[in-house]
C-alpha cells in the first residue's frame, strides 16, 4: 500500500468513527437522562427490583474488605464485590443486615469508588444471589460472616450503564476524530492538486550531462 493510500485509508476511517461516535452522542445523552436518581434508602423501599439502571447518590462502601479478580489478558477488565449501604446511616451495619452488594468490572471506576467515602454510582440493579460467583460468596463469607446473599441486591457497574460522562466522551471523541479525518483528507486533497515544481538548473545541467554521455 502506497503512502497516499494509506493516509486515505486512515482518514476515512477516523470521519467513519467519528461520525458514529457523533451519532451516538444524542441517543446516550437521552438515556443517561432517563436514569432515575435515587438514595439507597429509596431503592430498598421499592420492594421488587428487575434488572434496570439507576442513579444512587449515597452508596458507602463496608470497610471489612472485598472480593477482587483481575483478567491476566486485559488488566482493566475486574470483577469487584463489596458490600455497601446508605451514606445516611451512622455506622456500618452488621453482616447479616446487609443489603446492597456493589460489582464493579472496570479497574478505573474501581479506583475512583474505593477512595472515596460516599460516593455517587450509576449501576445495573439485579435481585438475588445468582449474580454473585461461587468464588466471591465464599471470599465475602469469611470477611461478612453471616451475610445474607439471597436478600441483597447487587449493583453492577463499570461495564455499559449510560451516563454523561460516557455521553460526554462519545461527544469529545467525535469531535477529535472527524476534525482530524476531515485535516488529513483536505492535505490528501491539496497535495493532488498541487503542481510539480520544475526542475531547477542543476537538475537540468545535470540531465544535459546525462545525455552527453549517452
């Protein structure tokens, strides 16, 4: 593949990404909107949870420890458990109180959770145990003894939960990338258009030279 072609190539991908990260801004603005916010206090009181996405603006992470798994292939995939609950309540509750479970499965988000005291998360509500791996109960139950894992609700997140700073990323992302594309493709342009410069009279000395001596 030649220089130019290559350079064609990759600026129409970067208008195709782009253009689809640009599509894609508006329908993840309006979904990350649609999310309820809510305390954690108001998420139990719901009663009956299927799976659905909400904004919980009080969640504190227990202190006695977590159950953590990183992917050796791709270190920023994890899958964290740790128990939480309402940032209202003035002390931890016992294990067997405990009724919000927290999964996180990106290592940035993880970072950002865990050093802060409460915190705000857009998560995933599922109901019951079966969300929970064998090798997380049995990790939980020897720091929470006693914890109850069929009463819990677990909240996923750091995996595809709309928000706006996701929303916010696809937006600068398209921006970024089709500014760049569209740079490369005018350059592409403008050095297609752009004539020869003639040979200078060294060049043509030199040419003279080659003839002669042909």
């Amino acid at each position: 593949m030649s220089r130019r072609a290559w350079f064609l190539f990759a600026s129409l991908g970067l208008l195709a990404y782009g253009a689809l990260c640009l599509v894609r801004f508006p329908i993840e603005r309006r979904r990350a909107l649609a999310v309820p916010r809510m305390t954690c206090g108001q998420l139990l009181r719901k009663g009956p949870v299927t799976e659905e996405y909400v904004t919980l603006t009080d969640v504190r992470l227990c202190r006695g420890g977590f159950a953590f798994w990183r992917d050796a292939m791709s270190p920023g995939d994890v899958d964290v458990f740790v128990p939480a609950y309402p940032g209202v309540l003035q002390s931890e509750p016992s294990p067997r109180d405990l009724r919000l479970l927290l999964e996180v499965q990106d290592a940035d988000d993880w970072q950002r959770i865990r050093n802060s005291g409460v915190v705000e998360i857009t998560c995933q509500v599922h109901t019951g145990s079966g969300r929970v791996d064998d090798w997380a109960q049995e990790h939980l139950e020897t720091k929470y003894p006693g914890i109850q894992f069929a009463n819990l609700l677990v909240l996923t997140a750091g995996l595809h939960e709309p928000t706006m700073a996701r929303a916010n990323s696809l937006l600068r992302h398209g921006i970024s990338a089709t500014s760049a594309g569209a740079v490369l493709l005018v350059w592409l342009l403008w050095r297609r258009k752009s004539p020869i410069a003639p040979a200078g009279p060294v060049a043509q000395h030199l040419g003279r030279r080659t003839s002669r001596s042909t």
